[in-house]
C-alpha cells in the first residue's frame, strides 16, 4: 500500500503533519482507547482528508475507509469504524476540543515559519443551517403575545377573585408563581366542595372545572414564552430545530424574496492564506463579532 500512494500525493503531507500535533486534549475526551480500533489520532486524520475531499456524512466516510487506498493508509491497518463510531467522533470527541487542536494547527504553523503572527485578516460568511426555514422564533413577537396574555390573566385572576371569593396577592402584575399559587387555592376549593371534574361528549363541566382549565392553559402558554425568551436571548430570532439558529439574510436567495434563513455567522481570520481562527456566531452582521473573536484568537493562540 505504501507504494501504490504517490511521494507527493497531499494524503501524506496531512499524515506527518497530525502525527505532530500535540492531541492530549482529544485523548482527554477519551475513558480508554481501544487497540484494536482506529486511534483518536488516526481518526482526526481520516476526518481532515475527508473534509479535504469533501466528504461531510458519516457513512460517505464509512464506505471511503473500506474502499480508497489513501484512508486505508492513514488507518494503518486498523478496521475501518463504522459511521456511528465516526459520528461519535465528531459529536463527543472532536467538538469539545476543536478549538484546542485549531490553536494546535496555528502554533505550529507558526513554528515552521509559514504565518508570520502578526498580521491576521478577518473576514465573515454566512451559513445556512440544515434547520427548516418556517420554524422562525421571532422575539418581538412573543414579547408582544406575552404582554397580551398577562392582561387577560389579570383580568382572570380578578374575575376569579370575584367568583370564588379569595384574595391573590398580585399588584395588578401576573407572574408564573402568581398563577401557581391561584391554582393551588381552586384545587382547595375542589376538595372542600368534593366537586368531580368530568370529560367527554354528553358532560357538563362545572364552572370550577372551567377556570382551573383555563389557568392550567395560561400557565403553559407563559412557560412557552418564557421559554422562547430565554433561548433567544440577545438574539431577535431562532429557529425550534435548531435554537442556536438565527435567521439572517443570506447571499444566496433563490426565491429573490429577501427571506431571511436559518443561520449562523462564521468570521475567520487569514494569515499568509492560512486559517489560523475560526468564530461561530449568532449576530447577524459583523460589528458585533470583532471583539469576541480578538479576545477568542488571544485567549487560545500562544503567539501574538
């Protein structure tokens, strides 16, 4: 095999390379390394030379490492993993340190004299997530929604204040443990009265029955918003499959619509045309990302 792979083919320019690298804290990620299965050294190797020929899906890979010779001789003899052991690898192992063996990458680009280190040139794309397009999140529009539903549990609470004859300590301003405690009381009412709740076609439901729904309805629906606010953030979008997803416009728009995707902003900094840094961030223009991505590169890269 080591003679059927050309002396200047790329594949063993990435093998020297890695086997170089300083992977502990890939191992880390690691309990224990089996023997007889491709090291997490040579597992990073077959994911480079992937991403190199642009092989993204873990069972394209899978399949490449039982049938091209050159993933055969970065697995040095070892069995080709199956794709859930490389989508394993990618997920658990692999992304938890990927800034890590980025700053590893850099460091020794460095050393060899092919980045100067003091120059880097920073520019942002915009990738499309694999999220559906119609799972928007939009925040002013649950700010708006939720600002409606605590005016009718206000006046919810007051009718049931009228009603059922309590008292709810609330300053006219509604909160989830408000609700709580509204419930907790009805319930009470229930049990004092021995009053049965009921449910199908042909029942009656008592006006208890009813509030208690309704309230058990407005608790939900709060949590919902709540929940939606607290994903989004600082953020004005995201997207129910994938909440790290903001919609943004992207340079690619094949409807001509201006609609806006699911996406994420990726800023890298350039170096004597190498990657030496990579950002992912939600803000949807680049004003934003500068700051975080300088404090990000100095934090990791050991050069200035």
């Amino acid at each position: 095999m080591e003679a059927m792979i050309p002396a200047d083919d790329p594949v063993r320019l990435l093998s020297a390379f890695v086997e170089g690298m300083d992977l502990s804290e890939l191992y880390k990620t690691y309990d224990r390394v089996r023997k007889n299965q491709a090291s997490p050294r040579q597992m990073l190797k077959i994911m480079i030379y992937a991403s190199m020929n642009r092989l993204y899906s873990s069972r394209e890979i899978e399949t490449a490492c039982k049938r091209d010779i050159n993933f055969m001789y970065l697995l040095e003899g070892k069995p080709a993993p199956d794709h859930a052991t490389i989508a394993r690898f990618i997920s658990l192992h692999l992304s938890s340190c990927s800034k890590e063996i980025l700053s590893v990458v850099s460091t020794m680009l460095y050393e060899l004299g092919e980045i100067s280190g003091k120059t880097v040139f920073i520019d942002g794309t915009k990738i499309e997530s694999c999220a559906n397009k119609y799972t928007f999140v939009w925040k002013k529009a649950v700010t708006k929604n939720q600002a409606r539903l605590f005016e009718k549990i206000v006046s919810f609470i007051e009718e049931c204040e009228t009603m059922y004859g309590i008292r709810i300590v609330y300053n006219e301003k509604a909160t989830l443990h408000t609700m709580k405690r509204l419930r907790k009381k009805l319930y009470r009412i229930k049990g004092e009265e021995n009053i049965t709740f009921v449910k199908g076609i042909g029942h009656r439901k008592s006006v208890l029955q009813k509030s208690i729904e309704t309230l058990e309805g407005y608790i939900e629906k709060l949590k919902e918003y709540t929940k939606h606010l607290y994903i989004c953030g600082e953020r004005n979008s995201y997207s129910k499959t994938d909440p790290d997803a903001t919609f943004m416009h992207l340079k690619e728009d094949a409807m001509r619509n201006g609609q806006l995707k699911p996406a994420y902003n990726l800023q890298h900094g350039v170096d004597a045309q190498y990657i030496t840094w990579l950002d992912l961030s939600s803000h949807t223009n680049d004003v934003l990302t500068l700051v975080h991505f300088i404090k990000d590169m100095e934090k990791h890269l050991h050069f200035k």
